[in-house]
C-alpha cells in the first residue's frame, strides 16, 4: 500500500452534505472547519467524479470558485475563476497562468449517498 492510501485510510472523514445535494457537472459550496470548500461533482468523467477545492480565488480574493465553469484544458479538468477567468486544476489545484498559485485540495468521498472530505 502507498504512503498515500496509507494517510487516506488514517485520515478523518467528515461529512459535508447528501448525494443529492450536488449538482452534476457544476459546483456547491460546504464549510468544512473554517474553511470554504468547493465540490464539483463530475459523473461522467473519465476517472474522478468528485473535486473538493478551496473556494477562495486569491486573484480577486473573493469566495467565488465554486461558481466557477468546468472545462478541459490539454487534458486537465480545470475550473474557471468566475473573475479574472484563471484555470485551476482540479486534481491538485494548481493554476495554469500562475504556477506560483495553488488552492488547496481536499481528499474527497462519496460513502453511502453522503459526501465526505477528510481532515489532515
């Protein structure tokens, strides 16, 4: 087992909200520890169908990316800051225009039609 499933295996999970209360190919937005966290909930992606990243755009620093539109760039889901438009990844949170930037990321779960992410 990799170090990685092992931290996910021992990580905390938390529940942020229902199944149902997601919205195909589109964001929500949950708190999560004080923190703003958006879901993007992909069911006919290839591989991954749920995204949690930080909602917080630090170009604008507005809480805005969970508004943001989904799209596909050189083969990479990206979301599209609603502001300034700058593409972050969705797997790591990594902003394509600005290297230097990138929002959190959270591991995330679907777990019996409830969605969780874990803590740290």
């Amino acid at each position: 087992m990799s170090q990685a499933t092992t931290q996910r295996n021992l990580a905390t999970w938390t529940q942020v909200c229902r199944e149902q209360d997601l919205v195909s190919n589109s964001g929500v937005v949950v708190w999560l520890d004080g923190a703003q966290v958006a879901l993007f909930y992909l069911p006919g992606a290839q591989a991954q169908t749920l995204y949690a990243i930080d909602n917080h755009d630090p170009q604008s620093g507005a809480n805005v990316i969970g508004r943001g539109l989904i799209g596909s760039i050189k083969g990479d889901l990206v979301v599209a800051a609603p502001i300034y438009k700058q593409h972050y990844r969705l797997a790591d949170g990594q902003c394509l225009e600005a290297p230097e930037q990138r929002l959190r990321v959270w591991p995330v779960r679907l777990n019996g039609g409830v969605v969780e992410l874990a803590l740290d």
